[in-house]
C-alpha cells in the first residue's frame, strides 16, 4: 500500500456542497417552528431607561418578546475558553445598558420572520444617551466615560501584557543604526458566506438542543449550560456543516443564548438568524489598533534590540481582545532573533463593534508593522530587504514566542526558496523611486511565522475516539468542527495510515456534543495538527488490539506483524497473512471484544513559516494598486493532503489582499453608526481581483508533536501578505505607507505629495 | 397577520411544482422555505454574494431579487438540479471536488450554476472570461484560484468529451 500522507484523497465533506445536500445550521426545519429576531440599538453608548412591547406583543403571531428583566442576569465570557486567562467576564444575554450600535436590547419569536421582525419595529425603547467613546484616544484620557465596570478599569480590557528579555538598554546602546515607526491598521471582518444562525429546541426533560454555525461546539455547550445554569448532558450541539468562521465563530453571540431561551419560553423551536447587515453589527471584527516599534541595528544589519507598544481596539466588549494582545505582543520577541526586547501590549474597550477572534490573531497587526520597519531599515542600511531578513530570520534552537526552542530552520528555507523562484536579486529597477509613466511596478516580501495550536496560551487537548467495526471498516469520532478546510479529511488520512486500512475505509463522525469526544473547537491552526495526532494514537491502539488478535491466531508475536491495506503480513514470512477482517471475526460464534481506541493529546509548541513574494503594479493616474503575482513560499513540516494546503494558503492570501487594499468596517466617528455594514460598501477581492498565485510548500522543519511531522498552516498565508504589498508599494512608488488599508486616494494623495516635495 | 397567497406553477428542476405563494416573498425563500430545497444559499438576500444563484429559463439570476410570482409558468435550475441524472454528477461538480474549488462550501452551489450557464454560453472561455463570468459570486474561502482552475479543466474536459464519437 502506498502511504495515504500528501495525498489529496477526494474529501469527505465536499459531495455534499456540489450538489446541495449538505446540511448546514440554516437549514435546519422543525415541526412548529417560530422565527426569532433581535431588536438592535440605534446608539452607541447609553442607559436604557425603558422599553415598552406592549404593542409588539399584540401583533398577531408574535408568541414571545424578552427583554433584560426576562433573562438570566449572569456575567459571562464572550468567548468561552476554559482553562484560559485569554478570555474577559464582561456580557450579559441582555444588559440594562447599550455598549454599541446595533447591541441586541429585545428579542421576539413569532410565527414567521417578517412578523418577527415587524414586532422588533413596535418595541419602544427608551435611552438616556451617555458620551460615545469611539476612539482609543479617547477612552484612554483621564476621566474619559468608563464603558464597563469590570476590568482593570480606565477603559483597559487587562492590565498592559509586557514581556521583557535580555537587557533593551544595552542593546540600543550597541546600536549603530535606531529605526522607528508607529503603523496603524483599520478594521477587517471576516466576512464569512454564511450568516450567523441557530435552531433551538428543548425536549419534555428539560433539555436543549442547538443547531449552531459555530466553529467551537464544546465552547457553546459550556457556556449555554453555565449561563442557564444546566449540566453538560442537558445541552446539545450539532454542527454538521459551517459556511466560514474564520476565528470569529469561536465565540458565544447574543442570539445563541436568545434562541435558547425563546425556544424555552415558547416551548417550541425557535430559528434565528443574522442578516447579512447583523452579521457585520452584531459580529466580531479584527482588532484595529496602533503598532510603536523601535529597532537597533549594527551596521552589518544583526538587530540588537527592539522596543514595542501595542494598543489594540478591543470595541465594546472584551472577547478574545486579552489573547489576541498577548499573542500579537508576543509574537513581536520572534521571527527576526533578537536578544534584547522591551514588549508592551494593551487593549482597549470603545464603543465600537466587538473586535474578537480573526485568522492571524493580532499578528496580522504586528508583523505588518515590524515587516515594513524591516524594509525601512533596510533602505537606510543599503542592504537587500530579503538580505536583511535572511540575516536575522529566527532559526533552530532560537526562544520562541510561547518559551519553547524553534525546531528547524523553516523561515530561512522559505525566503531563500522565494528568493530563487522569484528570480529576487534581478528584479527590475532600483532605486524604485526613478520610475516613470503612469504604471509603474514594484517587488515587495513579508515574513511570518505562526504557532500551531493556542498553547501554553490556553491548555489545550485534543482528542479522539477510533473504532474498528465488525467487518474491518473504521469509525473515527472527532469533536473538531468543519469549517470548510478538509481538516475531516487530513484526520481520515491519518488514521488510516496509522491503522494500515485504507482511507476509504474511514468513515468521520463528527458534529454532535452528545456523541463525539470533547474538542476545544477548530481554530489556531491546531485540528490537523492536535487532533491529528490523537488520532494517529486512537488509532495506534486498535492496531495494537487488532495485531494481538491476529498473533493468536497466527502463533506468531505481535511485534513481527504489520497492517497494510486491511491485511496483516509477518515479518520475514512471506506468504503467512490475514485480512484484518479475518482477524477480528468471532471465534467459536463469539464476537471480539471491542475494538476501541482513544487519543488524547496535549500539545508541544510548534511554528511554521512562510515568506511571501509579490508583484503589485500602481495605476499613478487612478490610485488602484493591482496585486500582478503572489509566490508564498510555506513551510509546514509535513503535508497531509497538498490541495487542502495549498487551498488554505490562497485563501488567506485573498483575505490579506483585502485587508491591505480596500477592507475597513468604519463607524461614524460622530455617533459610532457603522457605515458600511454590506458586501456592496464592504470591499472585498472578487475573482477580478485576484492574481496568480504560485503557491510553494516546503517540509524541512517537521515537528515533534504533529502527526507525520505536520504543523498547522489556517492562519499562516494572511499574515505575511500585508506587509509583502506595502513594501512592494513602496518599490513601484517610492512611498511608504505605514497602515492599512492603503487605498486609491491616499495613494494619489501621497504622490501629489511627493511631487510638490520634489518640485520644491 | 395573514397575507393572501397566489398559486403559481413553477418548474423546478424539471418538475412542475404548484405553489402557494404570498406575492411578496422571493424565489430564493420560496426555493429554500416551500420547495425544500436548501442546496441555493442565503448569503446577502440583497444581491450582492451570488450565493442564491439558479437559472431562471437558463439565465442565471440572483433568486433573492427574483419574486417567486415573476417565476410563475417559467423553469428554475438549482444546484440540485445540475446533474445530469441521480447516478452521476454534472463534470463541474465532479471537478469542484477534485481540484479542491469547494471548502467551506457556502458559495458553492451558487458559483456551480453560473458556471454552467458560463459554459453553456461560451464553452471555451478565457480565464479572463472566467474571472468576469464570477465577478457577481463572492467566496471567502479559495482565492478564487481553484475555482477558476475546475472551470477551465471542465470546459476542456466537455470539448474533449464534444469531439468523440458517440
């Protein structure tokens, strides 16, 4: 049998999106079913003072309205990781005040959602205006309105995260070069296709059953029957099928809960969900923040020490704000060594949305930042920027963000391999600032590196359940969550190859908190990665069960036996075997014992890496930057399935286009009102915009941990994007941007700019 | 609050479907809600995801800006009526698989029907083509790169499979 690893095997999860029949939350029909909604602030900061459904509950249809007199009043973490301090106790289901436009204040269920929906209309609430802190500026000024009473108070989500190594001040002081810079970044949302939405039911026994779009079931669980006050056996999840998360989905929304408890009071299913414009209010966006950093440099270009100050938006509530600062500060100790660093991350409430988990998890921000601070630097050393990063690229042994040693030399490989098949060293014209004409092109590289799984951050654990059945078919139960990557099928991968059965022979159960084993949820690049190994050690032990069988039976020891293809072979035998079939069938008319295995695996760290290369081209007459190629080179120990991957990797990229180019949620800095909550003024890269990409995998840093040596790659391809097209920018036009996104207008704006200086 | 339904006779994947229908509600909710098929996705339900794409008489249309009335006596498409029969996918399905063109799959079904109404137009299209032809269907999840990738093996695919003898 040829191995099943780096194979695309045909996945396990897609027959069903080709041709419709895959089920997701949203398609759930109950008999009976009512239609819920949630009323939705028009301020951004207030009191409320009243609200009045009388004339909502005489509607015709509607069968229930509550509000936050009728609702538990238990503080709760938004965004539920146990065993975390990443998480901030801030939200209630209903608060008596309003923390951003478009908070749910009242919920309706009714026969039909257009009734709902005109009863959220008839509530009558009444608020007394408070100041709106909009701007991190503000909420951080002495006696600035304080927007929660929990927390460290001042408006701080946590107390600032600082991480200090080595001795700053001596590094400076060796310095013979000091670069400095402070980068800002506007506000991405994830954008996923599927909107928020749930179908809730509670059976005669007091127990409740939620059809969720999440990408974290066990979280949802937890936290319904904490907040409800049931026990774990009384609350289930199912989630078959979820149309994108992109992190954001980790959390616990309003109207999961809202859901729940209308469903209760109605006592019959209730549906709710989002439009697409709730989607972008009631949602989670990135943090947008500032990144200060500071940089010395000997003349050779070695760093010897780096200074940083982090402050991130947090919006109106906490969410994943805590983890997302302290992974994005502390991601700022790593991908160029350096001995000497000073770090200092905050976060920040305003009554903004809620910012809260997205793909690249705060260090999207930081590394966009130190990336172009690199180039800078670079430019006022004389070096090649690649040059310059190849240089300091973090390497095998270095002390990696999380305190655990670098394996491998991962980045390194990536930039010299882009370097080469980007033909880097001849690319065009230099000083790029000589150009002419109306087009002009440039070259740009970024760097990344980001760990597989959330730990130490969070203690996480992943799991798995492996059973042989009677006739040699495998049942593989997982609690991780498919969000559209393949992770199903990478785990359907490895343990076949684990078992020595075919991958055919695979089947994945998954998607029901009721059956399949306990999943933190899919997320930090840690399903393929976690849960993929305590597949491969579920799946190890029915092959130990399975061979001890076969010994029996063939009078031979175990050790000498191996499966391959559902057949067992002997060492040194040839000729002597066994289907796998044969060996598990009953003996004397009585069964095998059950052929059960269980993994549970507890991460060791482990990064990958990737550098990307890209070629954009500036339109000088209308501002528009067009991305002309994109070469990411990734390093991810071990591919599982090459199409899975290289689809992660495009993906991101497309993300990361985005939110350099054009993405930015923005509120009215007047009255915190977003202004552009749809796909029309929301501007993403459509199949127009999007250029080549020649995607290349590296695996020559392989981890310990990971299964066949795999590491994660979800969250890798948006980060090193951003910073590759700003300093490619820069190349075309000899400007330099230090935010995103950069659009047409600034661009036209810098470059009338430019020419004035020159004229002058 | 009651609304007065209208009977219409939709065919729908070819199969005449008599339904009651308000006049306010859309093909795409009508699809989803009363014809039970959920294949077509609410992404936007204001035109502007092209997730909800199906073929009204063969031309492609957003079914959230379509009423179901304006269907009435006409035929509707739907990813679940792209096969050319039970027992075998439509080559575009077949390669949406393959190539990896469908990942969290929300905008699959809708990208799928444009695609065939692209290459039943223009059965050898330029990736340009391509691009344009998918400019109204957003996807989150690929870069777009294998999508185009399954269009373009598909329209090679249909012309080889065109060329022989029957």
């Amino acid at each position: 049998m040829t191995s099943v690893i780096g194979k695309s095997v045909k996945r396990t999860d897609t027959l069903g999106k080709v041709t419709g029949g895959a089920v997701y939350a949203g398609d759930v029909v109950l008999p009976g079913m009512l239609h819920g909604k949630t009323k939705r602030a028009t301020v951004a900061h207030a009191r409320i003072e009243s609200i009045d459904v009388g004339k909502a509950l005489a509607l015709p249809g509607v069968k229930a309205i509550l509000t936050h007199a009728d609702v538990p009043r238990v503080l709760h973490y938004g965004s539920p990781h146990p065993r975390s301090a990443s998480v901030t106790q801030d939200q209630y289901i209903l608060d008596t005040k309003v923390r951003y436009y478009g908070e749910g204040v009242a919920a309706v269920a009714a026969t039909s959602e257009e009734i709902a929906e005109l009863a959220c209309e008839l509530i009558e609430v009444a608020y007394e205006p408070l100041p709106a802190v909009l701007t991190v500026e503000d909420a951080l000024k002495p006696g600035a309105p304080s927007i929660h009473d929990v927390g460290p108070g001042g408006n701080l989500v946590l107390d600032p995260f600082v991480i200090t190594r080595g001795d700053p001040e001596k590094g400076f002081a060796e310095a013979d070069l000091i670069v400095e810079g402070e980068y800002g970044m506007g506000r991405p949302t994830p954008a996923y296709m599927e909107p928020n939405v749930c179908v809730c039911q509670w059976d005669p026994l007091g127990k409740l059953t939620i059809w969720t779009s999440t990408q974290s079931p066990f979280m949802v669980r937890g936290t319904l029957a904490e907040v409800l006050g049931l026990p774990l056996n009384k609350v289930r999840v199912l989630v078959d099928h979820m149309g994108g998360g992109f992190g954001a989905k980790q959390d616990l929304f309003q109207h999961e809960f809202l859901c729940a408890l209308l469903a209760q009071r109605t006592r019959r299913p209730v549906r709710m969900e989002f439009t697409r414009k709730e989607t972008f209010l009631g949602g989670r966006t990135r943090h947008p923040g500032t990144v200060w950093i500071r940089q010395g440099f000997r003349r050779d270009g070695t760093i010897t020490a780096r200074e940083a100050r982090v402050v991130f938006n947090s919006g109106a509530y906490g969410s994943h704000g805590p983890g997302v600062t302290a992974v994005g500060t502390a991601a700022l100790t790593s991908l160029y060594r350096c001995e000497n660093v000073r770090l200092e991350g905050r976060c920040v409430y305003t009554n903004t949305p809620i910012a809260g988990a997205f793909r690249g998890y705060g260090v999207v921000q930081t590394y966009y930042a130190l990336d172009i601070l690199m180039d800078e630097a670079a430019e006022t050393l004389g070096m090649d920027p690649a040059a310059l990063k190849l240089l300091n690229a973090v390497r095998e042994g270095d002390i990696a963000p999380s305190n655990h040693p670098i394996t491998g030399h991962g980045l390194e490989d990536c930039i010299r391999r882009g370097i080469e098949e980007t033909g880097w060293a001849a690319r065009g014209s230099r000083p790029p600032a000589k150009q002419t004409g109306r087009l002009r092109r440039g070259w740009g590289m970024g760097c990344e590196m980001h760990g597989s799984s959330a730990y130490p951050g969070i203690k996480e654990q992943g799991n798995a359940v492996v059973r042989m059945n009677e006739d040699g078919s495998v049942t593989l139960m997982t609690g991780t969550t498919g969000l559209g990557t393949g992770a199903h099928t990478a785990l359907a991968q490895i343990t076949a190859e684990e078992l020595g059965v075919k991958f055919e022979d695979v089947a994945v159960v998954h998607g029901d908190t009721d059956v399949v084993p306990w999943d933190i949820g899919a997320f930090a690049s840690h399903t393929t990665f976690m849960a993929g190994r305590a597949c491969q050690m579920a799946a190890a032990q029915v092959k130990a069960k399975v061979l001890a069988r076969a010994a029996d039976r063939l009078e031979v020891s175990a050790a000498d036996l191996d499966i391959r293809d559902s057949v067992i072979t002997v060492k040194g035998v040839p000729g002597m075997s066994m289907t796998v079939r044969d060996a598990i069938a009953a003996e004397k008319g009585i069964p095998a014992p059950q052929l059960l295995g269980e993994g549970s695996y507890h991460p060791t760290k482990s990064y990958s890496f990737a550098a990307h290369f890209v070629e954009v081209e500036v339109d000088t007459e209308t501002g528009q930057v067009s991305v002309l190629q994109v070469v990411p080179v990734h390093e991810i120990g071990k591919i599982i399935h090459p199409i899975a991957a290289a689809g992660q990797i495009e993906g991101g990229i497309q993300q990361g286009i985005g939110h350099t180019l054009s993405e930015d949620f923005v509120v009215d800095q007047r009255d915190g009102r977003p202004l552009n909550a749809s796909f029309v003024d929301y501007k993403m890269p459509l199949a127009m915009d999007m250029p080549p990409i020649r995607t290349i995998i590296l695996e020559t840093a392989p981890s310990d941990g990971g299964p066949f040596g795999a590491k994660g790659v979800g969250e890798d391809p948006i980060i090193a994007i951003g910073p590759a097209i700003a300093n490619a920018i820069y190349d075309a036009i000899g400007v330099r941007f230090r935010h995103y996104p950069i659009t047409p207008e600034q661009i036209l704006a810098a470059l009338a700019d430019k020419d004035e200086a020159q004229a002058a | 609050m009651t609304t007065a339904t209208v009977p219409v006779t939709i065919t729908i994947n070819g199969e005449p479907r008599e339904l009651g229908v308000a006049p306010s509600r859309t093909l795409l909710d009508v699809l989803r809600n009363e014809a039970g098929l959920t294949g077509t996705k609410k992404g936007c339900d204001v035109g502007d995801c092209g997730a909800c794409t199906v073929l009204l008489d063969d031309v492609p249309v957003n079914s959230c800006l379509v009423l179901a009335v304006e269907a009435n006596g006409r035929r509707v498409t739907t990813i679940e009526g792209i096969a050319p029969d039970p027992d075998r996918l439509h080559p575009l399905q077949e390669n949406f698989m393959a190539l990896g063109a469908s990942q969290c799959g929300f905008c699959t079904p809708g990208i799928i029907v444009m695609a065939k109404a692209l290459l039943d137009r223009n059965p050898n299209p330029t990736e340009e083509e391509i691009r344009f032809g998918l400019a109204g269907n957003i996807c989150r999840c690929t870069g777009y790169t294998k999508i185009v990738e399954a269009i373009q093996v598909t329209a090679r695919q249909m012309a080889a499979d065109a060329g022989k003898p029957a």
